[in-house]
C-alpha cells in the first residue's frame, strides 16, 4: 500500500552546510517591479570578466577560509540571464579551477539562478542548462495569475531616468514569463517559484496560489515583504485570504503534491530564549560580489538595495574579507537584535526577518535592530496557519489517516534566508 | 544608570583616551554652555569631569566651575585629578596623588619597558592608552606578552614589600571581581564645547555629527553589556570597552575587533600571572579568581556558549 503523504515544503540543497556566494553580475533587469527592493537598478553597473575572475580566485585560493562542506554559487541581478556570456564563463572558470586545485567543493557544488523567466528560452540560456545540468538550480518567479502578476511585475521604460535609474511601464510581464514554465518544468519539474506580496497583492494570494499549482508548480515559496507597506486592516484581509486558500488546499486535495510556504507546523509557537537564540538571517555567513569587486555580507548590503542607509562593504577582491567587519554578523542573535514585545511574543516561531532591511531601516547604523514592520501580518499567518493544520488533522482523523500522516511525517523546518 | 558627566572645556582639551584629538585651535566652551552642562549634571544628579586644554582659563570659567563638586582632567604640568602625560619623560615628575595617563603608541611602548618598570614603584596609579590598538599584529602580541611580564616582575616585588601601584593593564584585572567598562552612553556622556552630547569625547573628536540627545538615545541597548554578544561572556572584566573603538573597527558599537580582545586577554592572562606570583609568597585577594583558559578572543569560542 503507497504511504499516504503530503507535500512538505522542500529544504534547500545542503541545508545550512553550503556557503552561498553570490555573483551580482549586472544591477539591470528587463522589469521594474514595483515591490523589488533593488531601488538602485541600473543599466551601468555590469561585472566585467576581470573582476569575476579576481573574485573566483580570491575565493578558491583562500580555502582555508571557506570551509564549508559545499557551496552555491549563486547569479543574480537585476537579471542574471542578461548576462549568459560571462556567466557561462565564469562557471566554466569555476569548474576548471576547483579541479586544478583539487578544491574540496569540486564534487559538492551547484550553480543557483533565480530570474524572471524571459530569456529562459533562449539558446544561450539553454545552452547553458544543457552545459551544467546536474549543478543548477533555477527558480522562475511568476506571482500567480495574470492580474495578481502584472499588478507588480512590469517592464521598465525603455529610458532610464536623469539618475540613470529604471522606471516601471505599465506593460505587464505575465504572458512573457508564463509561456517559459512548461519548458522549466520539463527540465526541473522540483522547481519551485517565489512569490512575494505585498500590500496591494493581497486579494489575489489565494488564486495566485492555485493558479501556480495549476501550473504544475508543486513548491510555492512565498513571503511577504519585509519593508514597512503595511496598510490598516491587511492584516485581517491577509488572514480572510489564507484562509480562503487553507480551504482550497484542503477541499480540492491539493496538499498531497503540492505545497504552500505560507503553511508549516513550525510557526507560531513560543520561542525559548536560549535553545532557539539563533539568527534567522544567513548574512554574514553568505559572501557576494558586485561590478567594482566590492564584497557584502548578502547582496541586500550593496548600495543599490539600499533606500536610507549606506554600503556595508566587508572588502573587496583585491584585499580580501575584512573578518573584523563580519564579527557583528557572526555574533548575532535572535535576542540581541529583537525588542521586548518579540521576545515575549508567543507566537515567535517563523516570523522571519531581513538583516538588510533592519540596517537600513534601523534608527542608527546599526544590524542589531530588528525591523518589525511584519508583525502583524505574522500574527495574521499564524492564525490562518492554525486553522489550516487543525482542519487538515481533523480531515485525517475522519478519514482514518491521522497516524499514518504522522508516522510518515518530515521534519523539515523553516529555511533561514 | 547615567553617573557622570564629561565637559570638554576647548576644543583643544586634552585626549585620555583611545581617541587623538585633532583640534589644535583654542576654542572655549560658551559660558551658556557651560552653566546649562552643569545644570543639567545637578538635576540629573551627575559627577562631572572637567577636561582641560593646555591653558589657564579666563577667571569667569573658572568661577562656574567651581560652583560644583567635580573631577579634573589635565594636561602635564597643570594639577588635576587625573594628569594626562605629554610623554614618557613627564610622567616622572607628576604629582604623586593624581592618577596618571599615558598614551602611547605600540611601537614605543613595547621600546620603553625598563623606563616604565622604573617608574612604576613612583606611581600611585597608571592608566597606560594604547592609543593604536587596533592594529595590533601576532608580532606585537609577542612583544606586548615580554612588557607585561617584565612589568608583572617590577609590580610583584613591590606588593611584596606592601608598595601597590596600580597599572591599569595589569593589576585591574586582579582586582575585580566583575566587569569594570567604560561604559559611555550608559554611565557616562560628554558635553563638547559646540555645546553637544555625545556619547563620548572620542564621538565627538572624529565627527562632531554624531551628537545626541542624552534624554533620548537611539538604541541606548546595544551600549549596555547584556546587549554585547561576545562582551556578555568575557572576564576580561578590565577591558575599557570602548564603543567608540568598536563602531570603528567593525561598525558596531557592541562588537569589539579581534585585536581588541587579544590584547585584553593578553592583559588579563598575564594579571592572572601576576597573581599567582604574588599568592606564592602571601596571601593575596582570595576573593579572586581567574581561570585559565585556551584562548585570546572569544569569537574564536562563541559556539561552546
């Protein structure tokens, strides 16, 4: 007899053992959402091979350094397949390297994407794809149906502003996107999509799901913003959505093959102050590079993510890592950086944060002070999370199939950034 | 719980600390100022330092301050409370009451052993500032290591005859028996002569922006020890602490450098020494104890917390 299951919500590969380096290949993007937190995308700003070469050695040669088990590197922009050429160049270069020095990561490696789905088909993206199969990872975001997508993901104008900065049109980019998904999935058919919401996008979360999941995308990863967008009364129309979605999930079946982030028997619970004091956030422990050969503890630390505050740069590809300017991000902990009311919050576990937006959103220039702008859209997703878990067990135990669920059950915990 | 306040009396007042001043021009403090500063420590019910330039102040100034109970800080030859040495030399003829500073750079500290050896049994108490701290290399630390035990042989000699000088780098630590910081921003703010807070005259020396107002700090926590990830379980219980030195170093102002604490536990494995030395001939503090331990910097540590 099959074990009766339901789709968890997938960890990342070498969860918590692989060290994330992050290639900023360009600050431009064919799209200008209007929820992208990259308020300073460009068109200028493009690594040139020199620099990606300097980096890739800095990084191989300093093994010592880099410890970790294994590691991804990871393209992103703006849009990382803009730049196929120097990509495919670098991951050649990558791959050379760690062979010739007989790295310990040249058997534990991927190459990770995450784009906005338009050149997807392209013969030099698939290329590419074809080149380094059993390494890559890709992620397409698409925000769920038509509206709920065009609502933010737009195209830019074709001009750039005085401050060479893109703007949005008002040109969505749905049907440019969604005509790549069926040749991603044939190649990936795990793959799952991002989805971000906003304040605006919140009547369209439960459709958009079901949307993707019509799709045939199985893993829906989706968040909400950590920025603070939040209008009187979201929190409650967020709540209404979910849900609306928890009884679309349950009713049609959908929980069997398909998962939803936003659902996980992991939040909501009180946190203790010093088995669970960790980090939420990997920045510090990830390592990215930009055009200039500056170095960021997590791309959200280069200037062009930042609304208010500057640069935290720990070095650069010439001079290497300043490990003094790390020690605050290796030190940090969930205690240090949260204020009273989440450290008494009772439903703590999974309100996620993000060290960018606390530094720039802080009142000094500082990562130890957490952004709180989510709150009450937690407090909402907890509810909504409870009445999804205690409708789906109660489902279970009507038709029989509690123990066997719990039995089989994965432990899988959220993912940290 | 604030307790002090520190007045800068000029621009050109004298550095005690970490901190170069780099205001070379005389510039007094308004007497507005002045009056509102020590207003303020009397509602607020602050100790106030005085910190000197290297002039006589006009008669007004000095009639204000001695309207209320305080500590001054000077500059070698004035008479003072804490006397700031010019160098090596002037520290030999200060008074012998006062507590007495020396800043001075690694280079010429780790040169001038025997001329601080000999002059530790003339001092009641020395704050030696290693005034270039954060750029302390494996190479100094070896150096640093052969100073502390060559002062640890002058110190144990004189507490043996019942002399006790106290070296901050090496008898503070053998006497506490919990943290002893700086604490700026929490125990201590400065009035500067733009008539300013800051957290401390080091804030105000690099970047006369970075004011504040005392009544209303903005992440007053990440100044307190609870809120210093790697402080919070250090015994280095000597260490200043400087927060100014921390933000500049890694950005934060609860983050110390690894040089920092290398030196602090350099310092403080070397007091544990020094006490061991002292206990093999008397009885010695037998409140105190410092433990061994196998490391330098508590970053290197943090997991096992």
């Amino acid at each position: 007899m099959d074990l009766y299951k339901i789709k968890d919500n997938e960890p990342a590969w070498q969860s918590g053992m692989s060290k994330n380096i992050t290639f900023i290949v360009t600050k431009d993007c064919q799209l200008a959402c209007k929820y992208c937190y990259l308020v300073g995308k460009n068109v200028k700003e493009r690594m040139s091979w020199e620099t990606a070469k300097t980096f890739v050695d800095y990084v191989l040669e300093h093994e010592d350094e880099f410890r970790e088990e294994s590691v991804v590197w990871d393209f992103i922009g703006g849009e990382p397949f803009l730049e196929i050429e120097l990509i495919d160049k670098i991951c050649d270069y990558l791959k050379l390297r760690m062979f010739e020095l007989n790295h310990h990561w040249f058997n534990s490696y991927r190459f990770s994407f995450s784009t906005n789905g338009i050149n997807y088909h392209t013969s030099e993206v698939q290329s590419f794809i074809k080149k380094n199969r059993e390494h890559i990872s890709i992620g397409i975001t698409i925000d769920g149906t038509e509206k709920k997508h065009d609502l933010n993901r737009v195209w830019k104008q074709p001009t750039a502003d005085a401050n060479g900065l893109t703007q949005p049109s008002e040109r969505g980019s749905y049907k440019d996107v969604v005509k790549n998904i069926p040749l991603w999935l044939s190649q990936f058919p795990d793959a799952g999509t991002k989805v971000t919401i906003s304040s605006a996008d919140i009547p369209y979360i439960k459709e958009s799901v079901l949307h993707l999941y019509s799709l045939g995308i199985h893993q829906v990863n989706i968040n909400v913003v950590f920025e603070d967008v939040w209008q009187e009364g979201d929190d409650a129309r967020f709540e209404e959505q979910l849900m609306e979605l928890a009884d679309a999930i349950i009713d049609g079946g959908w929980y069997q093959d398909y998962a939803c982030s936003f659902f996980s028997e992991h939040i909501g619970k009180s946190l203790d102050p010093e088995r669970d004091n960790q980090n939420w956030c990997g920045a510090g422990r990830m390592l990215s590079v930009d055009a200039a050969g500056n170095l960021y503890p997590c791309t959200r630390f280069a200037q062009y993510s930042l609304r208010s505050k500057k640069a935290l740069i720990i070095g650069n590809i010439k001079d290497g890592i300043n490990e003094n300017l790390l020690r605050p991000f290796l030190t940090l902990d969930r205690i240090t950086q949260s204020p009273q009311k989440c450290l008494d919050c009772e439903v703590a576990s999974g309100c996620a944060w993000c060290q960018g937006e606390n530094y720039d959103a802080a009142q000094t220039n500082t990562i130890y002070e957490r952004s709180t702008a989510i709150c009450l859209m937690h407090k909402a997703r907890v509810r909504a999370n409870n009445y999804y878990w205690n409708k789906l067990y109660r489902k279970l135990e009507l038709e029989g199939r509690r123990e066997e669920f719990e039995k089989n059950e994965r432990d899988v915990k959220p993912e940290i950034c | 719980m604030m307790q002090y306040l520190v007045i800068l009396l000029d621009d050109s007042s004298v550095s005690y600390c970490h901190c170069d001043n780099p205001h070379k021009e005389h510039h007094l403090i308004g007497l507005d100022d002045l009056r509102a500063g020590i207003l303020y420590a009397m509602k607020q019910n602050l100790m106030i330092q005085f910190v000197y330039p290297d002039y006589e102040l006009p008669q007004e100034y000095l009639d204000v301050i001695d309207t209320i109970d305080h500590h001054d800080i000077v500059p070698h030859p004035m008479k003072g409370d804490v006397v700031v040495a010019k160098d090596l030399e002037t520290l030999t003829s200060m008074q012998a009451d006062a507590v007495a500073v020396l800043r001075i750079g690694k280079a010429e500290l780790f040169a001038s052993g025997e001329a601080i050896a000999a002059i530790l049994p003339k001092v009641q108490r020395l704050n030696i500032v290693i005034t270039d701290i954060d750029t302390f290399t494996d190479d100094d630390l070896k150096q640093y290591n052969s100073l502390l035990s060559r002062l640890n042989e002058v110190l144990k000699e004189e507490y043996l005859t019942g002399h006790t000088p106290q070296l901050n780098l090496l008898t503070d630590r053998m006497m506490l028996t919990k943290p002893n910081h700086c604490n700026a921003g929490v125990e201590n703010i400065t009035l500067a002569p733009n008539g300013r807070y800051y957290f401390c005259p080091a804030f105000y020396y690099s970047n006369p922006d970075d004011s504040i107002d005392p009544q209303a700090i903005p992440n007053q926590q990440l100044l307190r020890l609870d809120h210093a990830p790697l402080c919070r379980h250090c015994d280095a219980y000597h260490c200043r602490r400087c927060v100014w030195l921390n933000r500049k170093t890694t950005l934060e102002v609860n983050t110390p450098s690894h040089e920092q604490c290398v030196a602090a536990h350099t310092e403080r494995n070397a007091a544990r020494q020094l006490l061991e030395a002292i206990r093999q001939k008397a009885t010695f503090m037998p409140e105190v104890e410092i433990k061994e331990i196998n490391y330098l910097d508590p970053f290197d540590v943090r997991k096992e917390w």
